[in-house]
C-alpha cells in the first residue's frame, strides 16, 4: 500500500523512506524463496547483505526487526 501511495504521489526517495517504504524482506515484493531457491542453483557460498533503510528510525526500532529478518531468513534456507 506504501508502494502505491509513492508511486501515485511521486514521492522522492527521502519522502518514500520516511512513510516506511522498505520493508523486512518478509512483507516485500521479492520473492525471498524463489531467490535462495537461485543461490542454491548457482552454489553461492558467500556473504549476503539485508539492509533496511528508516529515516528517521528510533532507537529501539532496528534491532527488533533485525531479529525478525534473521529468524525468516533462516527459516527459508538462507543461514
């Protein structure tokens, strides 16, 4: 619905992040499965990075979904 709002509002990348357009990659467009499903293909055996930009973001808000990402990445094979 962010993704919506942006793309009808043509909202720059500064607006876009401070209404929370990134996302864990759980709740994104990607289809996180489908892509460890293409690291597997492929025998990728190095690091990979999730980032998650907010602006302004609040002390304690990171670490919580930071938590949340790493148990869904895990679940889904990428550990």
């Amino acid at each position: 619905k962010v993704r919506e709002k942006m793309q009808e509002g043509n909202w720059s990348f500064a607006k876009a992040v401070s209404e929370d357009i990134m996302c864990e990659p759980e709740l994104g467009v990607v289809d996180m499965t489908a892509f460890v499903k293409v690291l597997e293909d492929i025998d990728f055996s190095g690091w990979a990075i999730v980032e998650q930009d907010m602006y302004p973001a609040p002390f304690e808000k990171p670490f919580p979904i930071a938590k949340r990402t790493r148990e869904y990445l895990t679940k889904i094979g990428m550990d």
